[in-house]
C-alpha cells in the first residue's frame, strides 16, 4: 500500500488541494481532498489529473508517421494514403511491431495517455498466412504494453472482405483477412496473449462495413461476451456513397438497422453523419470514438461535435494513424475544428464554463466506457492512474482552477507532464519514462533496417 499526498487534483468536484490518495494493487482505495498531510505520505507536487484514455490506435503506424506527406499525380485522400500503409506493413515482423508498438505505447504515456484501445488487425504472415502461433502479432502488442506499462484494452479486428457486398480483399489486406473459423481462434489466443498484463482487457472490432457481413455482426457480438466492441464507420465520405450504393443505406444507419448498438459499442471517427444518425448516436449510450489529428491528416472531415454535446453524446479521443501523439493535440485539434467551421469560439463548453476542462472530462469518461476499464477517475475503486502536471511550468504559471486545464491544453503543444503512475507505478519522472532509452534504440535500429 501506498500513500501519496497530491498538492492539486481534478476531483469530480473541480480541481482540489491537499488530496490524500490511498493505492493498493494498483486500484485507489481512498481518495480525501483538503486532508492533513501525513508522515507517510509521498508529496506530490503540481497538478495531478486522471490518466487519459487513448480509445484508438493502431500502434504500428507510428512507424511510417511522415512518410506519406508527398502530393502523388492524382487527389490525396485517405484512399491513397491507405496504398502507402499497405506498402510500409507488407515486411513488418512480431519483433518489428513490438518495436514500433513500444515506442509509440513510451510516446503516449509521456504524453498523458495511460491506456490505450488498440485496434488490432495486422494479424498474419507477410504472405497472408497464419503463423504457426495464430496470435504472433497480439503477442507482440502486449509485450510492448507490458514494456512501456500502458494499460491495454485489446481489439483483434475481423476484417473479412475487401468492401462493401462481400468484395475479395486486395493484395494489401491479405495479412487482415481471416474467416469465421480462423477469427475465432485468433481472438481466443489473443486473450492468452494478454493474459499476464495487469487489468487487461479483451474485446473486439468487426473493422467495419466494408470488411465484414452484416451476419458477421452477430457473430462478433456474441463473441464479445460482453467486453468493448469498436468499428469503424462513416469516416470518408466515399465510403458512405459507397454503402447507399451497395445496400441503399448510409453506414451509421445501416449498423443501426441491422443489430442493437449500446454501451458496448464505440463508433469510431463517425464523421459523415445526418442529423438523425447524429441523434441515435447520442441517444444510443454508445460513444463516438473521435481522432480529430488523424481525421485532418487524412482530409477525412469534421466531426459535428457542437450539435452532439448539445444532445448529450458521448465521446473520447484517440491517436489513430499515431502521426502525432498527444492528450493536447487531440483535444485542441477537436475544439479548433468546430471553431474553423462555425467561426466561432469556445463552442465545446457550456455557456461559462472552461472548454478545457469540459474537454478533458468528457474524454475521460467516453474513453474509460470505450476501453472496458475502471479508470479515468481520481476516485476509490478506480485504477490508479495518475498525471502529475509541472504547474510552475511557463505555460501554467500562476494559473488556478480550471485555468490550469485550460492552458495546459491550449497554451502549450502538449501538457507538460512531470510524472506519470500506472496501476500506481511511477513510470514516468521528470517528463521522461523509464524505458524511453531501451525502446527508442531498437525502435531506431528497427526502423534503420526497414527504410534503408
């Protein structure tokens, strides 16, 4: 057991002084604002605010983070984005995922994500065929969990046609792609793979509705058990015309139509959305999986976020392609759309509150539901995941209350994270994680050999 005594925390109530937290196994116990400071108490100074949830990633994309900035002879969209991931994973190994895995994992925790949802779907082969140990690449995924002690809601992706009717898959997808019988086995060896990770937790993630059947919904949702279930929908616009052309509905319709979406469910991007598929979103107690740095780097679109606060709508934010990572990037980048399109400010806050913390909050909560998991809050019960906040750092300086959230998401490129505790584990001391040198090393050896 351990005893830390927080000089400022982001309480339910607001941000509080003099927070004495009690922490066993990883999991708070106790949690007592304005309280006297014991002796066994370990000081904690600056801002301490709950762990951020990443609900989305596909870690071994970091790996070709900027590699896809060069105008080809036709429009750049997300389409031909996609030809140049499918070129980069084509010779990826377990070992160079885990490497690429790692760093992004190291990158995230220092930068104010505690957990992540990854959604998994680089599963097979270079040649497309199962490896001898069907869950290699999960494996491999949680060794980097392990490695850079992020919390790990694992999301192995069905991924069963190449579009919309039942299309073959394309040469590309050929390490996605698994029937019903082989995603079966993948999905239960992916649970072992997790197995000795603490509080891990296993879900899954039909890819969307281009890649699998709308019988393979039930499918996986009874698989789930359960746990949490993410696709991806609506991102593209193309992709919407080409569900209306395929099946006469749009694709958030469609998934409505076609099985009960709860609180299970994270929709993610949902960009292109009616105002009717916009409203059962934010009815359905499902939550919007929003990626805002990735959703601009693809040209994907904006999120109608004002009209879905408005309605309640859950939401949590993720790093996707993982072209940046970053809790302040996110949500700045989310907040600054709406402000581009609707030119106006300040629109995801309540009239007269703090855009920052309404932010941070609602991320919080939409990501601790997407990834399965008791986190996101400095309460009893709650996994123990911690960010300490330099406050005497210039961006924050002099700042109280909620002004603090606010400038330390939009007066600085990312929060200026001084410490880090996962599951009670400090893992991050003066802004740096304690495997940041070991993994950045084989990253770059790893990433040497892959470019050259």
């Amino acid at each position: 057991m351990e005893i830390l005594h927080l000089a400022q925390a982001l309480m339910a109530e607001g941000i509080v002084e003099n927070v004495r937290v009690t922490v066993a196994d990883g999991v708070i116990m106790a949690a007592e604002p304005r309280a006297e400071r014991r002796p066994d108490a370990m000081p904690v100074s600056g801002l301490t605010v709950p762990g951020m949830p990443n609900l989305h990633s596909h870690a071994f994309q970091r790996g070709m983070a900027g590699l896809s900035e060069k105008r080809g002879q036709q429009e750049d969209s997300f389409w031909t984005w996609r030809e140049v991931m499918y070129g980069f994973l084509d010779r990826l190994t377990p070992d160079d995922v885990r490497a690429i895995a790692a760093q992004a994992y190291v990158e995230m925790v220092e930068h104010g994500f505690t957990s992540v949802a990854e959604f998994h779907y680089l599963h097979h082969d270079i040649d497309g065929r199962p490896y001898g140990d069907v869950a290699a690449m999960a494996s491999a995924i949680a060794e980097a969990a392990r490695e850079s002690n992020i919390g790990l809601t694992l999301l192995p992706v069905f991924y069963r046609f190449g579009n919309f009717g039942g299309a073959p898959p394309t040469p590309g997808q050929r390490r996605f792609v698994s029937d019903r019988e082989l995603f079966g086995k993948l999905h239960e060896a992916s649970g072992k793979a997790i197995a000795g990770l603490p509080d891990a937790r296993l879900g899954i993630a039909p890819h969307s509705l281009r890649a699998v059947s709308i019988s393979d919904l039930v499918t996986v949702k009874e698989m789930a058990k359960g746990g949490p279930i993410h696709i991806h929908v609506a991102e593209q616009q193309k992709e919407v015309d080409d569900c209306i052309a395929w099946g006469g509905k749009r694709p958030v319709e469609l998934l409505f139509d076609s099985t009960y979406v709860g609180e299970q469910w994270c929709l993610i991007h949902a960009t292109h959305l009616t105002e009717e598929e916009r409203n059962q979103l934010g009815e359905s107690s499902a939550v919007a999986g929003l990626c805002p740095v990735t959703e601009a780097n693809l040209g994907d679109g904006v999120f109608d976020g004002v009209n879905y606060r408005d309605i309640g709508g859950r939401f949590g934010v993720g790093t996707d392609s993982n072209i940046e990572i970053g809790v302040g990037a996110e949500l700045r980048m989310l907040e600054y759309s709406q402000r581009l399109r609707d030119q106006r400010r300040s629109l995801l806050a309540e009239l007269g509150g703090s855009v920052g913390r309404t932010l941070y909050e609602s991320a919080l909560a939409g990501g601790a539901q997407a990834c399965g998991r008791k986190i996101g809050k400095i309460a009893p019960g709650c996994r123990a995941d911690l960010v300490t906040l330099d406050s005497d750092h210039p961006a924050l300086v002099g700042r109280r209350g909620d002004a603090l959230i606010d400038s330390a998401i939009f007066a600085i490129a990312n929060p200026p994270v001084a410490e880090v505790r996962v599951g009670g584990v400090k893992v991050v001391d003066n802004g740096r994680h304690f495997a940041r040198e070991t993994v950045a090393r084989r990253y770059g050896e790893t990433m040497r050999r892959l470019l050259s």
